[in-house]
C-alpha cells in the first residue's frame, strides 16, 4: 500500500535512496528530488501576471503559517513583564508601537511600527508540553489520533477547495529537519490521504527518512542555482521519461508531481531575478547553515512562501530556526528576533503592497511558550501553560492584542485561545464553512476540521 510516508516530496539536500522498483522500473518513492533553498524565490511568473492583467487568473485565499520550532518565549517578544522581578522579567525593555498601548520587545522595530496591521495573541494555551509540530499544523494535541491520522490544516484545505491551478499543488512545505529534529513534521493528509500531504519543497541534512527520493538527473545544488542548465535538465528529464514510457506505468500522485516539476510556469517561476532586489533586501538575509540542533533561519522562505501563494497555493507552512534555549536565550534572541522582525514585516507589507492582505492569512507561532524563571544558565525552559502567536492579514481586525497573562507571565488571565481556535480562524478566513466540512476516517467516523462548538476568534472575524 502506498501510504503518506512514500509521498512525493521535492527536494534538494537529500541523498538517492532507491527501494524496490515497480514493473514500470520506477519506485514510487525513488522519485524527483529537486529543492527549495536552490529554488529560493518560486513567484508567479510573468505568464501568470498577464493572465491575471487580462482577468484570465483568479484571486483566491491562502495561509502561510510559520512555525517557530523548539518553543519561542512569550515574555522576550510580545508580552514582556517589566513588573516582574529581575530572574523573570529579562534583558529586553519594550518600545512603543503604532498602536497607542500596545508595546513589544525592542528586538521588533520593524513590527512595531506596523502594529496597526498585526495582532499579538499572548494567552495561547493547551499546549501539550512535548516538542513537536502537530498542533501548531493540525489545531489538535496528538492524544486520541482518528483512525487515519490527524489531517493538518493545508490537507483540509487541499480537500476541500483543490488546486488553484494544477501546476500547482494547494499544499506545500518549506519544513526543514535533521535527524535531530523532531518537530521538522510538516504533516500529512491523515485519513483524507496522502495526495492531500504537503508537496515537501526542502528536506533536510542527513536526512533518513522514508520519504527520501532521487535527485533530479544528479542535479546539483550549484547547477540548480544556474537558471539555464536548470530549464536544460528540466527538457531533457521530460524527453527521457516521455520516451521511455515511465509515464504509463506511474500512478496519478506521480505523475502529478513530474507535471508539476517540468511545469513551464513552475520552472520560470525560479529564476529569482524575476524579484525586485530591493524587495529581496527587505526581508533580510538568512543563514542557510544546518545548525545541529533545527533548521537554518531562512528568511528568504517567507518570500518564497509569499510567491508560491502568488504562483496558485493556498497553504504554505515553513519552520524558522530553533528556539529550545535552554541556554543563552537573551543571546539567541539577539540573533534570531531581528531576522524574524525582518522577514515577517517585510512579508506583511508585501501582502498589503499587492493587495494581497485580505486574502492571505499570516500566523507566526510554537509549540509552548518558555519558564517565567530564567535558569542558571540565562536560558529559559519548557512552559506549556501559556505561550504566543502573532497573526496578520487574511481580513482580519488588525491594530489590537487579544489576551492577556499575570504579572509573572505563568499563566493567562484574560481570553485564553486555544490552537483549534487559531486553526478556525485561519479556516475561516480561507472560506472554509466549519459547519459543513465533514469527513470520514477510516473507521467511519465522522470528523471534522476543529471540534463541534469550536468558533473562529469573534475579535478578529
């Protein structure tokens, strides 16, 4: 049976990994490999924008969610306790923002000058306390998984709306992990099945899992960074599979994703100096280095993130960095909090710039938050009683906080949301009726996208 772990994923930074071949002398899991940090910039190619010039192209909604492995702490970003006492309150002092009353920390210039347009939500809570992605994929703790696994927000949306444009897969993945790496896990398509998985554009170094394909023709990093000898691999991969007859004995998945890979429009769409370099420049530069313990700090994704929503996505979820600092976290935080500032202000302006913003959801967010008590080595530990999300666009009424924590920065005091919550309203906003989506696992069982009696945030919708 061919399950989620086999499916197609698009990648550059692992190794060949062939398993047993088909009668068509294809494995379906020996498959296209090419990536994302060499493809860094897929956009909307310029075909697309006279289409959409010519009302031939259709806007429609999206989300881009960032997820901030490891476990972000609330109280050194948008909910700092200046009232505390010094082992809890910190090294950051607040800065005022654009909305009167509302501070974060001084590490977010770029934020707070455009907090008109943003809304922090600093009483996240129900988190599980273990180091994983899934509820801030899915909306739902991982205890008591329907039969089938628990389907994350893109897949929902992959069902239920589709593709935009078949060249483009709805859902993607920018999520990079190690074998270090637990909370890498961009999701699947659970019980609705694997063709609504996330289309995995990176993977990730020494890489090990199943999921590993064949690199493209032996394509390199270095050659995919060379637009020419990339569209000449892409012609030549699609002569020689067109003439070998691979494609008749290939299963729908697959095929798909050579059509998409070969894609006029896809492979156009990776000639990054299509973008504006001052454009680039605003989101900031990042550091493509593995560290061992997370992923590199790409700032250049949310960018990317941005044009595949442009080239016909509707969800694309990415991972940024690693934020477990259990040690030395006012130094990491002065090392990573600028880069974030950068690209998600740059990525929320873009959006408006486009006029994108009210179609296109933003949500920044971790597991769990960080211990109001700093440890003997200045790091902060796990907290799962309370933690953060940042969120913008799609609609929503920007310009406030929700929620609110104690003095001490332990536990909410004011409005806890919860991760279904935030995954209802980001459902909404797409235009996904929460009282009509329904699905079955594969026991029977009904199922449905958040749990009955869920709502979306009245604050923002």
């Amino acid at each position: 049976m061919f399950t989620d772990e086999d499916a197609v994923m698009l990648t550059i930074l692992g190794k060949p990994q062939r398993t047993t071949n088909y009668c068509d002398g294809v494995s379906r899991r020996d498959f296209l490999t090419i990536g994302g940090m060499a493809m860094a910039g897929l956009s909307l190619p310029q075909l697309l924008r006279a289409e959409a010039r010519q009302g031939i192209g259709r806007s429609h909604k999206a989300i881009i969610n960032v997820f901030l492995p490891g476990g972000p702490p609330h109280q050194d970003m948008w909910d700092l306790k200046m009232d505390a006492p010094s082992e809890i309150r910190g090294e950051f002092q607040p800065i005022k923002t654009a909305v009167p009353g509302i501070e974060i920390c001084e590490l977010f210039p770029k934020i707070a000058a455009m907090m008109d347009k943003f809304v922090p939500i600093r009483s996240i809570v129900g988190a599980s306390g273990s180091h994983y992605s899934h509820q801030a994929i899915t909306g739902h703790h991982h205890n008591n998984p329907p039969a089938g696994g628990r389907p994350s927000i893109g897949a929902w949306i992959s069902k239920v709306q589709g593709p935009v444009r078949p060249s483009i897969p709805p859902h993607l993945a920018m999520f990079y992990k190690t074998d270090h790496d637990p909370w890498g896990d961009p999701g699947s398509g659970g019980f609705l099945g694997m063709a609504h998985s996330p289309f995995r554009l990176v993977g990730g170094k020494n890489e090990t899992s199943k999921t590993e394909n064949m690199v493209l023709n032996g394509i390199t990093l270095d050659r995919l960074q060379d637009r020419s000898n990339l569209l000449t691999s892409l012609d030549g991969f699609k002569r020689a599979i067109d003439t070998s007859g691979a494609m008749d004995g290939i299963d729908a998945f697959t095929e798909q994703a050579i059509g998409i890979l070969t894609s006029s429009k896809l492979a156009a769409a990776m000639d990054l100096s299509l973008e504006d370099p001052t454009l680039v420049e605003r989101y900031g530069k990042g550091d493509k280095t593995f560290r061992a313990d997370g992923a590199p700090k790409m700032t250049e994704n949310l960018l990317i993130a941005r044009r595949l929503v442009e080239a016909g996505a509707r969800c694309v979820s990415l991972n940024f960095s690693r934020w477990d600092w259990h040690g030395g976290n006012f130094n990491r935080s002065r090392e990573d909090m600028p880069m974030l500032d950068s690209a998600v202000s740059a990525l929320v302006q873009d959006l408006y710039d486009r006029g994108m913003d009210r179609d296109v959801s933003v949500v920044v967010w971790g597991e769990f938050g960080r211990t109001p008590k700093i440890n003997k080595n200045a790091g902060r530990d796990h907290w799962p009683r309370v933690s953060c999300a940042l969120m913008a666009c799609g609609g929503i009424r920007a310009g406030q906080v929700i929620g609110a924590t104690n003095r001490l920065g332990e536990y909410a005091t004011d409005r806890p949301v919860t991760f279904q919550e935030v995954a209802a309203t980001l459902y909404d906003n797409i235009g996904l009726d929460l009282r009509t989506v329904r699905e079955f696992d594969f026991r029977g069982r009904p199922q449905y996208p958040v749990d009955v009696g869920v709502e979306p945030l009245a604050e923002l919708v």
